[in-house]
C-alpha cells in the first residue's frame, strides 16, 4: 500500500490507478503463490503478463497532454 500512499500524495486520489495497484498486488500473490508451489512455469507466465501490462503505465505519468507525440515521449 505504500505505492498507493505515494501516488495519492503526487497526483491525489486515483480509482485507475488503485484499480491498477490492486491488480498488480494480486498478480504479485499469483506469483508467490506458484513458486510456493514449485511451479516455474506458472511463475514465470504471471509474471510475464505482468510485465507486458504494466510496461505502458510509467509513460502516462511521464509524458503531459499537452504535449503527448512521439517525438516529445522519445518514440519513434
């Protein structure tokens, strides 16, 4: 919850993002889980999914809306 706490102090209360924080939370206890299990593979395909879809969220807090082209965000 301090990821929660920290947020809400930068940009104040989110429902997104503490949607988005409780489905990180869960998807970190599937991966506890599986490896207390001695399932790899599980392991490694959750945290995969996580990775593939929390990859994007860091850049819309990086990049502004006013100033949202690729050029500006560094895509190409």
């Amino acid at each position: 919850m301090l990821a929660i706490s920290w947020l809400d102090s930068v940009a104040g209360p989110d429902p997104v993002t503490g949607a988005n924080l409780e489905h990180s939370n869960q998807q970190h206890q599937e991966i506890v889980d599986a490896i207390l299990r001695g399932d790899a593979d599980g392991a490694y395909q959750v945290a995969l999914d996580h990775l593939q879809g929390t990859a994007s969220l860091p850049h819309g807090f990086l990049v502004s809306p006013e100033d949202s082209s690729p050029a500006a965000s560094g895509d190409s």
